[in-house]
C-alpha cells in the first residue's frame, strides 16, 4: 500500500522534498500560501494548493487527517511552523517532520509532537566535517546520531574479494548496499567482488565505517628481507678473529 504525504512549505526545501517524493511514484499534496511558489511545483505536483497550514480547519479541509507522513518546511515563520505542527497532532497525523532553521528550536518541536526535527545547517555541517577527515570518503549522511551512510572510494591496493570472503558484516558490523563501478550503479550480491576503485555505499556506525575506510585503504606492507652476510664478509670476520 502506498504511504500518503503532505508538504507543507514549498521554499527550495520543500520543493526538493516534493519532486523526490514524486519521482519515487507517492502520492502527495502539497500546499503553500505563496501563489508563485504552488504555481511552479504544480507543473510537476498534480495535487498542489495554495492554503495557510496555521488554520486547522484548512488542513482538516485537506484530508490531512489521512496522510501518513507531514513535511513542515515552511522556514523563516517559527510560529507558523508551530502552529503547524499543533494542527497537524490534533488532526492525529502520526510522522511528522519538521525543517527547524535554528538548532535551538529542536527540542520545541519535539515536546510538540514532531517525530522528526532536520536543521538543515547542522546536517550540512555534520556532513561536511565527517567528509573531510578522509580523503577517500565522498559523501555523508547521517542517519541518526549513531549511523551513517557513507560512499567510500576503495585503494588501489586493494586486493580483489567477494563479499562473502569479506565477511564485513561479521568483521566490521557494516552492511554495503551499493557499488559505482565505472560509472555505473548497482546493488551487491554476496558473490559479488569488491575491487580497486570502486565507490561503495557503506551504512553502519561511524566508528565502524572508519575502520572500514581503513581497511579498503590500508597501505600494502612491505616485507624487509633479512641480509644474508656476504662471503667476503664472513672472511673478513675471520681475518679479524
């Protein structure tokens, strides 16, 4: 059965949150008070409509009471948002997300009922700064506080094994669901290899997703043989004893 969802704000937030929605075939309504901004997402939204989400009569208009997920991106309003978010629990909606732009009015939205709170910043930042500890991680999202999704580039050195040799889920408690080879995309099987080069979408804890980093890029040990002594050497020893 497919999940129904409303989009409440349809700033560049919104609006992304929208098309996604869309492309991945949901049903979905979404509304706005900002004519321009409906008019221009309706060429995509069939169900887009202008309407002020503070007034519970409006969204009970709506049929919000029968969507299963609320996206409140309206931004730049903290009371709108709120009185949103209250329409919204009373109309019984039970997922809830709302966009906070201030890190600070989290905890307000969850003690109102939201399921969710995204600070766009924060996530932004979050992102970056686990990004760039490593040069061989592409992309970050954090799932919650503890897990993350990853893409990794994995080293040139890296010795060519399936996944079942690999035994990551056992070694590092990761799961890979995705592999870019060559451009191209798909999803692993457990007969499937894990070759130099490749960009593998890892989700798991960070502190565990760190260690795979290192392992898919670890620096191939160098093996120092022991000198064998020389002939010449060893008459020399002599010579001297």
């Amino acid at each position: 059965m497919k999940k129904t969802f409303m989009v409440i704000g349809l700033g560049r937030f919104g609006s992304c949150v929208a098309r996604v929605l869309v492309n991945n075939k949901c049903d979905i309504i979404a509304i706005d008070k900002n004519e321009k901004s409906v008019r221009d997402l309706s060429k995509i939204v069939n169900n887009c409509v202008i309407a002020d989400s503070t007034s519970l009569s409006v969204l009970s208009d709506l049929d919000a009471n029968k969507v299963d997920h609320a996206v409140v991106a309206i931004g730049n309003n903290l009371q709108a948002s709120i009185l949103t978010v209250i329409n919204l629990k009373k109309l019984g909606v039970k997922k809830i997300t709302v966009r906070a732009d201030d890190i600070t009015y989290k905890e307000v939205f969850e003690a109102l009922g939201a399921t969710d709170v995204i600070v766009p910043e924060e996530s932004s930042a979050l992102s970056l700064g686990n990004q760039i500890m490593s040069d061989t991680v592409l992309d970050y999202y954090g799932v919650s506080d503890d897990y993350a999704m990853v893409k990794v580039i994995v080293g040139k050195s890296f010795v060519p094994k399936n996944l079942i040799e690999l035994n990551l889920r056992s070694l590092f408690d990761v799961n890979i669901v995705g592999i870019t080879r060559d451009g191209k995309f798909f999803i692993p099987r457990g007969t499937d290899s894990i070759n130099p080069k490749d960009v593998v979408v890892v989700v798991g804890t960070r502190g565990k997703i760190s260690k795979l980093d290192d392992f898919f890029n670890k620096e191939p040990e160098v093996k120092k043989e022991k000198a064998k002594d020389k002939p010449k050497d060893k008459e020399k020893e002599k010579e001297k004893k």
